[in-house]
C-alpha cells in the first residue's frame, strides 16, 4: 500500500484536475456556501464531519475522476455530501448520501437543500446495508465514513457494484486503523485493487481504484 505525503498528494491532485479539466474554471462556491460549511462545522459537535481539508480533497477527487454516479455512506449532517455536490456541478452527476440515524439524515437534508443542491444530492435515511441493494446501477465513485467496524462487509457489498477505475475512498484509515485492519487488508491484498493512503488531514483517506 502507498502512503503519500501532504505535498505529494497536492502535486498528484493539481495534474489530475488540469488532466480532467482541460483548464477550465471550476464551478464556484458562493460565499453563502462558504458560511454553511463553517457552519455546520461549527455545530458539529460530536465531530463527525470530515475536515475541511479532507472536504476539500474530496470534491477534487470527484472533479479529477469525471464522476457521475456517487454513493455516500455515513453522511452525517451533509459536510462531506456538500463538498461532494460542488465537484459534482462540474461533472455533472448525482449523489446519494446515506446516514442511519434518521434525525441526522433529516438535519443532513437541510443543509443540503440550504446549499442549493437538492437537485445534485439524495439523502437517504436508514440502514446501508438494506438500502444500497435497492440502488440500481453501477458507481463511479463511493466515499466511506460509516462505523469503523463494517467497512469490510461495505467493501464486499459495494465493489462488485464499482465501475471498472471506478474509485472507492475511506475515511479515518490513519487516525482509527486498529478498528478495520480486515478491510485495509483487503484493500492492498487484492489484485484488482490499487489503493493509496493520502493525508489531506492526519484523519486519513484510503483512494482504491478497481482496475476490472
């Protein structure tokens, strides 16, 4: 398994989003986007949001990979699903977000509707592991942030529903590793799997991409 550095990662992000990009301006976030976002952190206070930083990464992993159809599971309050909805203006595709306590999906849709991406973002509320079956299609990209625990029973259900370089991303591989060691094994055990571990945060992301 790699392990990139901060600056390492920064260089690999900027050539793949001019890659993708063809240098064109990115969609903007709104300074009233900007304020939700500090927001929603601000009241965050079981701190299950991802970081900025890694906010950040995500929505450039979306623009830099093209991706349309994207899965989030264990979306919380809507943080890391807004960052998501901005990469995904610029491709162009849809989100659905995930989150089993009700109250929370119900807050996360909120926040949603208040970012004005209602019609980029579905959250759906409940169990995972009952909901993904009901999900038709395949996946460009999937972002995991649920409990620690399941990311192994997650990776078996979704990677056969991942496109070919479709790109499955973790969150908390680094700072919570003891509480998935199975699943990272699983990630750099497997032929058909090319996985990165980057720090955009010290939390940690694993960046598996399925080769077929």
């Amino acid at each position: 398994m790699i392990a990139l550095s901060r600056p390492a990662v920064l260089r690999a992000l900027v050539a793949l989003l001019l890659a993708a990009a063809g240098g064109a301006r990115a969609y903007a976030q709104s300074p009233e986007q900007t304020a939700l976002l500090r927001q929603i952190k601000a009241a965050d206070r079981e701190q299950l949001s991802v970081s900025e930083e890694d906010g950040r990464f995500l929505r450039l992993m979306v623009v830099s990979s093209g991706a349309k159809r994207v899965l989030e599971i264990g979306g919380a309050h809507g943080y890391s699903a807004i960052w998501m909805g901005l990469g995904l203006r610029e491709t162009g595709g849809r989100l659905t977000s995930i989150e089993a306590d009700v109250e929370r999906a119900r807050i996360a849709a909120e926040n949603i509707r208040k970012a004005g991406m209602a019609d980029v973002i579905a959250v759906v509320p409940g169990d995972a592991f009952a909901a993904i079956p009901k999900i038709d299609g395949e996946f460009d990209l999937v972002f995991l942030d649920a409990w620690k625990r399941d990311y192994k029973r997650f990776l078996d259900l979704v990677l056969p529903r991942l496109h070919p370089r479709g790109l499955l991303l973790a969150h908390n591989v680094v700072n919570k590793q003891a509480e998935m060691r199975d699943f990272l094994a699983a990630i750099e055990q497997n032929p058909n799997l090319i996985t990165a571990i980057v720090k955009p945060s010290d939390e940690g992301i694993s960046v598996t991409v399925k080769l077929r």
